[in-house]
C-alpha cells in the first residue's frame, strides 16, 4: 500500500487545512470545520533576525471579537485561542475576554487542560504550547524545528524497526523537510492533544503525525509507525475513558483504538468512509462523528456501531455531554441536536444561537455553554437542552 507523506508545502497547508478560501472543496473533505476559517496569514516557520524561530502573537483592541477556533476549561476559566497566535482567557463564563501573551504568531487550532494548571495548545507549523499556571502564560513545547531533530534521532535508531523500516521513515522525513520553506523545519500541522494529569498522552495532527509523552511534555516518542494508518491519514480526534482506553479518529473512516499491551493503535471497523472529526466517551457510549451529520454510537467498547439519523446535515464539531442522560451534538452550521444515552435517539433542539460554530465547551456549574466563533464566543443557557 502506498504511504501518504507528512508533508505539504507550508502556502497550501495554510490554505486548505485551516483556510476555506479558494480551497473550499479541498477543505470539506481534508479539515476539520471547527477549524475551517484559520487564516492563511498564519505564522511562518522562518527565523527571525534574532534567529527565533517564531515571532509573538500581534495585540488585538478588541481581543473579544477575534477568530477563536478552540476553547477549553482551567479549572473556573475559559482559554480561547485562534488565528495569528491569538490567546484569550474568560473569569466570567465568557462574558468578557482578555488577551493573554502567545509566543507565537502561528494560528493556534485546539487547546486543552489535564487540569486547572497544566495546559496545551496546538496549531500550524508543528506548533504546541504550554501552561503550567493555569494560562497566564506560555511557552514553547515543540515547532517545527524540534520536530525534525526529535524524528531524524528517533528514526535513525529506533530498535522497534528494522533496517529497511527505518529507511522510509527517515525518507519521510528527507522529502518533508527538501519541499519546505525552511529545510530545518517541518511544518506539519498539530491539529489536537490529550495529556492527562498522570502527565501521559498525545499530540496528533496531519499525515498521520502521532507524538507520545508520559512525562508532561520533558520527552516525546514518535509513535507514527506504531497505527495501522499506513497512508498517513489526517488525525483529527482523541478521547479517553476512565478504565484507561483510547481512540483516534481522522480521515476516510479511520477510527484507531490503543492497545497499551502492543503500544500500538489498531483500527476499529466502522461502517462509514468518510472523514471523522471527533470522537468522545460518555459514560459507557462511544461517539464517533463526522462530515455531513454522520453520527455514530457503540455501546460495546467499540465492538458494533448504530448510525444515528439526526437530521444534521452540516459537518459535526462536537458532542458535548450535558448530563448522564444527554449529549448535545454540535454541527458547524450551528444545528444542534440531543442525544439520549441509554436509547440513542434524537431530539431536535430550538437553540436561539444560528450561526456557523468552530467548537463549544460546557462550563457545568454555570450552565452555560459558550461557542467559539469566526467573531468570538458566543454563550448560551445548556438548561434549555436538558
């Protein structure tokens, strides 16, 4: 089977992996639409005159009013991020934003806490910020330069591999860096992370890039090889469930569970070839959703799926859990639906938000559901899905 390089040329990964300008068709089928409107004006992986590889994220008058593309709770607070680096951090559950300091000016696509201190954000350029305080700052975890060198020195003598193994590998990597901008940068893409409060988990992103760390970040380990995603499919989605099992989602039906006993990810069977974009556990439902409303549920640990008719039809972004009974399906048109756990039905909700959305998180002890938009968040009252 023919491998899919992880590798596209930095003015075309920009434009059609966050970017829906002339590549709108491209965009359907390869990008996640919660991420769709990252601007093509991203970051680059050049160095600047003091030799950094990235400069800050340029100061917005009205940080409120920014493309926001990923959110995520800190313990009471909400973190933004989005296009040119941008950071915004809420007191008030999105009522009110402030800019935080981002080194970087690359766009930022996913952010994620392990708890109400650790934090992380990925995005363009092999991006992926961190946060030891909540927020309030960051730095610089991995880019594209890091990458390289982590890549050449772990392919170069991974015992995992043979001979002939780690040749490909390591000629992956000679075509990534030969066809971009800067020849000691390789600008995948990180398109999400999950690290849990053990310090363990992943970052994930286009053309099958998968990265593992159980120190919290201090070391990584290249797990690309070790997935039965031979064609380096995009990676879109991760979840975990409290007995410890793990999924990935991506392109063309990929749906990937870890075997820890192998340290590998193996594929699910799934009846649907198209793309997901996320994935999510609640309680003992497994979600799997995708382009065009598709929605999928297993309640036998990934063993069979039930294709759930919910009359969505733009791509879906989200199922967020609003209580142990219900699950609220997000699409990025704004259409919101409600998922009944136990008989996997569906119940059209009459939200008062219309509009595109690129992610939505739950602050539970407010009842309130605030979404990220090309202009903002927006916020919305959950007790009217329950």
């Amino acid at each position: 089977m023919k491998t899919r390089r992880f590798h596209l040329p930095t003015s075309f990964a920009r434009s059609a992996l966050r970017n829906c300008g002339v590549a709108w068709l491209i965009c359907l089928v390869l990008v996640n639409p919660q991420q769709l409107f990252a601007a093509s004006t991203s970051g680059t992986a050049n160095a600047n005159a003091s030799g950094d590889l990235f400069e800050e994220a340029p100061n917005q008058y009205y940080p409120s009013t920014q493309p926001v593309i990923g959110l995520a709770t800190a313990g009471s607070d909400l973190i933004g991020v989005g296009l040119r680096g941008l950071i915004i951090r809420s007191e008030d559950n999105g009522k009110t934003w402030q800019q935080i300091s981002s080194p970087v000016a690359t766009d930022l696509v996913d952010v994620q806490f392990s708890n109400s201190k650790n934090g992380w954000a990925v995005g363009h350029d092999s991006v992926l910020l961190q946060t030891e305080d909540g927020g309030n700052s960051w730095s610089v975890n991995l880019d594209g330069k890091k990458l390289k060198t982590l890549l050449e020195n772990h392919y170069s003598s991974a015992p995992s591999l043979d001979d002939f193994e780690r040749e490909n590998m390591l000629s992956e990597i000679d075509f990534a860096t030969g066809t971009s901008a800067n020849p000691e940068v390789i600008p995948t893409p990180f398109l999400n992370v999950h690290i849990d409060e053990n310090g363990e988990g992943f970052v994930l992103g286009a053309f099958g890039m998968l990265l593992y760390t159980d120190d919290n970040g201090e070391s990584w380990v290249p797990w690309i090889e070790r997935t039965d995603n031979e064609r380096r499919m995009h990676l879109y989605g991760i979840a975990s469930a409290d007995d410890g099992s793990m999924y990935i989602s991506g392109e063309q039906g990929l749906l990937m569970k870890l075997d820890r006993e192998l340290k590998r990810f193996a594929e699910v069977n799934i009846p649907y070839p198209g793309t997901l974009f996320g994935v999510s556990i609640h309680g003992d439902v497994i979600l799997a959703y995708g382009l065009r409303g598709n929605l999928f549920a297993s309640k036998d640990h990934a063993g069979s799926w039930n294709h759930i008719e919910n009359g969505q039809k733009g791509g879906l972004i989200d199922a967020i859990r609003l209580d142990e009974n219900y699950s609220l399906i997000v699409s990025q048109r704004g259409e919101m639906t409600r998922l009944n756990h136990e008989t996997l039905k569906v119940d059209p909700v009459d939200a008062v938000f219309n509009g595109a959305i690129n992610s939505m998180v739950l602050v539970s002890s407010k009842n309130t559901l605030v979404a990220a938009l090309f202009n903002g968040t927006t916020t919305l009252n959950s007790k009217q899905f329950q």
